[in-house]
C-alpha cells in the first residue's frame, strides 16, 4: 500500500495540474502551426477553429461538446417534457431569448426555458420579475432546469459547461477594466462564482471571482466546478438576492460610482 499523506497528495495534484497545463500549451501550438502551414483560415467554422476562439485550448472544447452532446441526447426526453409543461403553463413561446455578450464582449443568442410570463401594466410595460415569475418558474429556476437548452449554446461554440455567466449588454459599460476581464473566457452554463454563493452574494465579490476563475483555469477545476454544481442545485442554495426575482440590476461598482467625473 502507497502511503500518501497530505503533503504528497496536494504535491501530486500540483504536478498533474502542471502536466495538464504544458500538454494544452504544446496542442495550441501544434494546431497553432498546423494552421500557419496551410496559410488559410478554414472555409468553415470547425472543432479546432472554435477551440481557438477559446483560450483554455481544445482540450476544453473537446470536453465541453462532448458532454453537451451526451447530455442533450440522454435528456431529451426530459426537454421534452419541460417544453410541453412551459406550453401549457405559460404558453408560447417555450424558449427564452436574449442577447448577451460572450467571449470578447461579442454578442450571442442564449437559449433558456422560459420561466416568467408575459403580464403587462396599463400602459404595456412588463411588469417586474417578482411578479411574472410563477411557482412553476421558481421550479424551474430553483432547480436549474430552465438552463437545460443553454447545451446548445455550448455545441455552437458560443458558451462552454464551466465560465462566468453570460450578464446582460449593458453592463458592459459598467464594468471596471478588471471586471471586465471576464469576457476574456467564453462564458459558462455553471462557474467558479456560481458554486460560492450564487445569486446571494454581491456583484463585486461575484466578478472577483469570475477573475480568478479567468486566471486559475483548467480541466480539473472545471471538474470540481460541475461536481459541486450538483451539490449546489440539489441543495438549492444561492437561487435569489434577497428581495429580488433573481439579484438587483448591476449600476457599477461603488468606488466607480464615487469617482469625481473629470471637468
């Protein structure tokens, strides 16, 4: 028997994540040199030209679309299911649509169940989340099962299964440079801030870390990003800011906000 103690496991780890680490730097320069070689761009988006729009490498990719894949074909008899009961609890359309802004600050479509229907005030306004989001939408929510279709985002290369969760255009603008700086990974179905507090923690702890996630990623955190994710989803922790549908409209960060404008 091997007799590990702690100090030799979290040696082993660091040598593991290290051999991951310069096998993904020596196939982004194999494929990096491959493409320098036929001194073209590819005529259409492929698996390695969709790899290299993300920086982690192909490793990732290929691990992201394969587990997409597999999910999307053993679950679709519950997507099924979810799309039926959308339909006749808060009728058409079943899917949720929006523009976010991806890696790079690039605009996509994210694809979600809807959860919310659409109740509108006298004047035509939609009323606010608290009050068009339903029981069932809490399920649905509470349960993560609305983010089901954001698969397919991931097999069109525009999200991946772990990265900072893809927000609303306008914060853009609002971001400071180093929150910003988590656009420079494809954004994710789950993430490293998701699994430490969710929706229940402020928006500055939340971007910081959605940084380090930017900066400390690989395969195997990824790993404990997913594994805890479960846990996360059937203990339903973190679902909503309290006093909010889901958290509060980001306007900036306060030392942003008190920052004398320039004359």
């Amino acid at each position: 028997m091997l007799n590990l103690n702690a100090e030799k496991l979290v040696t082993l780890k660091e040598l593991s994540e290290n051999a991951y680490a310069s096998y993904e730097r020596w196939l982004d320069d194999v494929i990096e040199s491959v493409l320098v070689r036929l001194d073209r761009k590819p005529s259409r988006p492929t698996v390695i030209a969709a790899a290299r729009r993300q920086p982690v490498g192909f490793t990732k990719r290929a691990f992201d679309v394969s587990v997409a894949l597999t999910a999307l074909i053993v679950l679709l008899p519950l997507l099924v299911i979810l799309a039926i009961l959308v339909r006749v609890n808060l009728g058409a359309p079943i899917f949720f649509r929006q523009d976010r802004p991806g890696l790079h600050g690039k605009t996509f479509t994210l694809l979600k169940f809807r959860t919310m229907t659409s109740a509108r005030d006298e004047n035509g306004n939609l009323l606010p989340d608290e009050k068009r989001l339903t029981r069932f939408g809490q399920l649905l929510r509470s349960t993560s099962l609305d983010e089901l279709p954001e698969l397919l985002n991931v097999l069109r290369g525009e999200m991946s299964l772990v990265g900072p969760r893809p927000l609303l255009i306008e914060y853009l603008d609002r971001y400071s440079p180093e929150q910003a700086r988590r656009h420079d990974v494809l954004p994710g179905i789950t993430g490293w801030a998701q699994v430490n507090g969710r929706n229940a923690i402020s928006w500055e702890k939340r971007f910081a870390l959605d940084v380090w996630y930017v900066d400390h990623r690989s395969l195997w955190l990824d790993l404990r990003i997913l594994a805890r994710t479960v846990k996360k989803v059937v203990e339903r922790e973190g679902i909503s800011e309290e006093g909010h549908a889901t958290m509060s409209m980001f306007m900036g960060s306060y030392a942003q906000q008190t920052l004398p404008k320039p004359r």
